[in-house]
C-alpha cells in the first residue's frame, strides 16, 4: 500500500503568523488560547480570532488543531468544560492534549473529537503508544528524546496509530519540555505556558561574602549551561519519511513570521523533493542549500540533530550564547499587490525592521524563490516618494513597483 505523504505541521501564534504558515506550505496548523495552551504569554489569540483561524484553514483544505496541553491542576477544571463545549461549536480538526484527567472530560463531554497527544505525556515506547490508542488517542506527538530506530519500531509496533515528530525548532533541557526552573525561580510555570526559559540564561555562583564571583564553565566556552542547541532535521527529511512518520512539527508558535516564512517554505520544499522524484545529487545539492539558508539567516542557537540522530556523546549544548544573531534582518511583509498597467504592481509592504533607498534585499516567497532586488523607489500609500521607512508603532506601510506579481505573505529582507 502506498504511504500517505507526512503532513507539514507549523505553530501559529496569532493570525497573521497562521495565514504566513499556511501560505508557505503547511498542512496544518496548531494554536490555541492562553488559558489551556502551553503558551500562555506570547499568545495572542482571542475566540473570535480562533473561530476565524480554524475556518481560514478549513477554506483551504487544510487542518487546524486546538491546543489544550497544559499539565492541569484541580482549578483548571472547572473552566475545561465551558472551554470544551465552546471549542466543539468552532470544529477544529483536533485538540492536542498531554492531561489524562483533561483528556477524561474532554471524552465525555465531545467523545466524536479526534484528540492528539502532545509530546508532554512523554510517549517513548510501543507499550505507551499502545496504551493510549486504547483511551481513544488517534495520533501520538512522540518524545523529543527518542532515536530514529526506535521511531521506526514504535511506528511498526502500532500500524493504526499516526505518529508525529518534531523536526526543527527549540530543545528544551527538561524531558520533553517538563520544566519546573521557571516556577522555581519566578513562579511562572512552564507546565502550565508560562515559561521564562531560564535555561537560555547566563549563570554565575557568587561565594558567600559577595566580594567577587565565580563564573560557572563546563570548559573555556562560557556559562550557558543549561542552553540546547536547536533541532534542524531538513538534511534527515529523506530517511525520517521512510519510517512512516505522519506527521513533521515545526516548533515555535513565539517565533515571527519572518521565521515561519523561511522554516515552513524550507520543509515544504524538502518534501515535495522525495515525492518529485528528483535526481539524488540535485536533491543533495537543493537540501543542503536550504539548510544553509536557514543556518545562515535566521536568528537560532545552533543547530543539532538532537536526539534523532545525534549520537549521546555529542555535545548539543550551546555554552557560547543565548542566541546567534544572523547578518540578515526581516525588512517586512506583502500585505497587498495590485496591477497597475502591463508588466507593474503595486506591492504594499508593511515594514518590520526598516527600508531605505538603494537597500540590496531578498523576497521570499511562499514557493519558496528567492528573488534579489535592488530598492530603487518607494512610496506611502499616498503614493508620495519617500527615502525610508520604518517598522515603528506597528509599523509603517510603503507601496514598492515589480514588473510581476508577488504573492501576499511573502518576506524581505537585507544583508547588514
């Protein structure tokens, strides 16, 4: 029997991030509101925006699933219910789940919905997969921590279940992102959505009397401990649908969309490359392109392939930084193209960072192109001249010239 192609799912962490997700190729979406979602603070969707990104996703045939993954405590649940039947009225697609007692009221108050386990309940094994397809699980998101051929046994062991992996995006130094530093530190839980990401910190230990510190190193690196290296499987895309994986999950619903533009297009077109029945060496050579973009241009904190395939020596820890600043910058989105006259449209931009005249940028667009250009004019949407623009108080809209169109949601940027 032919295998189905593995869905592309991607974060959404409002709706213009959902719409740039959809636009560059997922195949699904996942989101959800603060006070049931594992992302309680950068999150800004309202029910209203709920209900509007589900039917966006459904107009286009594709899915939408409802996040209620926190690890809930007993004055959760009085609320769940409300939530649940409010959520039944919107149709999403699936909810996301990692609470047994949540997953309990969720059953008897919707038993037709189709519910995914989150990566929370730490699904490692064929025995758990097999556990929770009898509570009625349709699709496993398996542990972060698991290696590929125990993927492929899981997969094997369970034939009826679908199992979903993470593919690119942040690691956590907790198991499967069940961290309690956070709480800890500043009574914020991260069970609960609510993370500070203490392991992204620099630490110190100071000695009692206070007169001088002691950096903390595990070698000559420096002081981020606890900082993982991101997770980046673009060049394992091959090999991972093999396995029968159903599903790929891009992680990073806090991320922009200049982001989700760059990772989502990337994974849509690895893809699309093993069913295209692309030349081995010319897939290489595109796949390992794509990597170098996203390496390269992208704010990330160094990219590993975890645990998938990372052997359990390799160091994925990142003692340098936080974080890796790019020597690209997200200049802005289309929002708008119109035809002026034969071989000219109007591009609208809203703009993020800034633009400036004689600026040298790169357009992405959602089939992934790269287009270089040179900013030889701009205008407001008065259609006066103006030399730059900027990305202050919400930032600023300015109407660009290109002799084709250009698809809404595509990005720009510039080298510094």
């Amino acid at each position: 029997m032919k295998k189905k192609k593995p869905e592309l799912l991607a974060p959404a962490g409002n709706l213009l991030k959902l719409k740039t997700a959809l636009a560059f190729g997922a195949d699904a979406v996942y989101f959800g509101l603060p006070d049931f979602s594992l992302r309680a603070r950068i999150n800004h969707f309202s029910w209203q925006e709920l209900a509007e990104g589900i039917e966006i996703a459904h107009k286009q045939k594709k899915r939408a699933y409802v996040t209620v993954n926190i690890l809930a405590h007993n004055y959760h649940l009085d609320k769940l219910k409300a939530h649940i039947k409010r959520l039944k009225k919107l149709k999403p697609d699936a909810l996301i789940v990692s609470d047994p007692g949540v997953l309990k009221i969720i059953k008897k108050q919707w038993p037709k919905v189709e519910i995914i386990l989150s990566t929370q309940a730490n699904a490692s094994n064929s025995s758990a997969v097999k556990f929770w397809s009898q509570q009625g699980i349709k699709r496993v998101i398996l542990s972060r921590e698991l290696s590929i051929n125990e993927i492929k046994e899981i997969v094997k062991d369970n034939p009826k279940m679908e199992v979903e992996t993470f593919a690119h995006g942040a690691m956590c130094l907790a198991y499967s992102g069940r961290c309690f530093l956070s709480q800890y530190f500043l009574s914020r839980n991260a069970n609960l959505g609510d993370c500070v990401q203490p392991c992204r910190w620099e630490y110190e230990i100071k000695p009692k009397n206070k007169e001088e510190s002691l950096i903390v190193g595990e070698d000559k690196n420096g002081t981020y401990l606890l900082n993982s290296l991101d997770m980046c499987l673009i060049k394992r895309i091959d090999e991972m649908i093999k396995t029968g994986i159903s599903a790929f999950k891009i992680e990073g619903r806090a991320k922009s969309v200049y982001y989700l533009a760059n990772v989502v297009g990337a994974y849509r077109e690895a893809i699309d490359l093993h069913y295209n029945k692309t030349k081995i060496q010319e897939r290489k050579k595109k796949i390992n392109f794509l990597y170098k973009e996203l390496e390269t241009k992208l704010v990330h904190r160094g990219f590993s392939e975890g645990f998938m395939f990372g052997n359990k020596k390799d160091n994925k820890q990142n003692f340098k930084d936080s974080k890796s600043t790019p020597n690209w910058e997200f200049c802005g989105q289309v929002i708008d193209c119109k035809k002026i006259e034969k071989d000219k449209y109007a591009v609208t931009f809203k703009v993020h960072n800034s633009l400036k005249i004689d600026d040298k940028l790169e357009l992405i667009t959602p089939s992934y192109n790269l287009k270089k250009c040179r900013l030889k004019e701009m205008f407001d949407l008065a259609y006066n001249e103006v030399l730059e623009a900027h990305g202050g108080g919400g930032g600023q809209k300015v109407i660009i010239y290109f002799k084709t169109p250009v698809s809404v949601y595509s990005v720009l940027r510039r080298r510094f």
